[in-house]
C-alpha cells in the first residue's frame, strides 16, 4: 500500500510518498510501480483518506531512495521464504575459500550446495547458502578479517546461484567434495527446500 505523505506539503525534505509492508512504512522521493494495482478509499480515517493498494508484489528501494514495485516472481518468493527461515546466502574470493571450507567443517555449519562462479579478470568466488542464522553468526565470527560477507539479493552473483542463467557455462560448477558432511547436509537442504 502507497499514499501521499501529507506532511511533504508543510516541509519539502519530507519525502512525498509513504509505502507500507510486511509491518513498516517506508518514505520515499518517489514510486515507480509496476504491477496491477487498486484504490482504497478510507474517508472516515483523519490521517489517509485513500491509497493504492498492490498484491503480490515485490518493493525495491535505491540509494536515491526512489522505489519500484514490481511484480513478485517464484525466485522472489522463494529468496523470501529462506530469508524467514533463517537462510543466509554468502560468498568469499577464492583466496578465501579453504578457509570457509575448513570452519564450515569444523564448526558443522549446515549450509547448502557451495558453487563457485568465475569473475572478472580470472578471479573466482564461492557462495553457499548458510541454514541457520545462529550458524550465519558463527561463521561470521570465524571469518572475520576474511572476503566472507552476506550476498545480498540484488548481486547479479546472486541471481547466478540460482540459476546459472547469466553466466557463461564455464563460470558456474558445484563443488565437488569428497566429505560425508556435506553430502548429508546438501541432501537435508534439498528436502528442507521442497
């Protein structure tokens, strides 16, 4: 749901728009919205006499805190449903990859498949989704000082793990490991996923 910021009319810096979702209102310079979308009239409310209501949706925000609302799709839901169970999805620079091997091990971090995807000039990175935000926090514990860091849903390296569409086909491979642990976490996660 949008609607005007009646304040913006008293002080300019206000920024003109307000959205509501999931429980918090956002304000915004301006709103691009993409998918199909209703009115709500609420004439006997003092502070909003109308807004636009939007379903299944997804809201984005830039750095120039403008906002697209575009329509939601099955990655979207999908990246949000692990979001709420607690699934954090990382990445490190190859230099650092054994090390997140070693402490994923070593502290059995359940995490899913670990996928490296080529980068620029020759370089490499390894992305895993982690399973359990305790264990996103104690990895990012032992990580620390290191490339390791939360892959954030708008990296085009985010996009790649899932679906290896927009990398050539030499720049996505799964890992291949020997390890017991990570066969049998790897099977969890695929059951955890459907």
């Amino acid at each position: 749901m949008f609607a005007f910021n009646k304040k913006h009319l008293q002080d300019p810096s206000v920024p003109m728009w307000i959205l509501k979702t999931g429980g918090k209102s956002y304000y915004v310079e301006h709103v691009d919205c993409q998918s199909p979308w209703s009115t709500k009239e609420t004439p006997d409310n003092s502070h909003t006499k109308g807004s636009i209501k939007v379903k299944d949706c997804l809201l984005l925000i830039d750095e120039n805190n403008q906002a697209q609302i575009r329509p939601l799709t099955i990655d979207d839901k999908f990246r949000l449903l692990n979001r709420n169970k607690g699934i954090t999805r990382v990445i490190v620079h190859q230099n650092d990859a054994q090390k997140l091997r070693r402490y994923i091990h070593d502290l059995e971090i359940r995490h899913g498949p670990i996928k490296s995807i080529g980068g620029a000039c020759s370089s490499t990175f390894y992305i895993t989704d982690v399973l359990d935000a305790s264990h996103f926090t104690a990895l990012a514990l032992a990580m620390a000082g290191s490339s390791f860091r939360e892959l954030m849903p708008n990296e085009h390296y985010y996009r790649i793990y899932d679906s290896g569409k927009d990398a050539p086909a030499d720049h996505l491979w799964e890992e291949q490991y020997e390890d017991e642990y990570e066969d049998e976490y790897e099977d969890e996660y695929e059951e955890e996923l459907d």
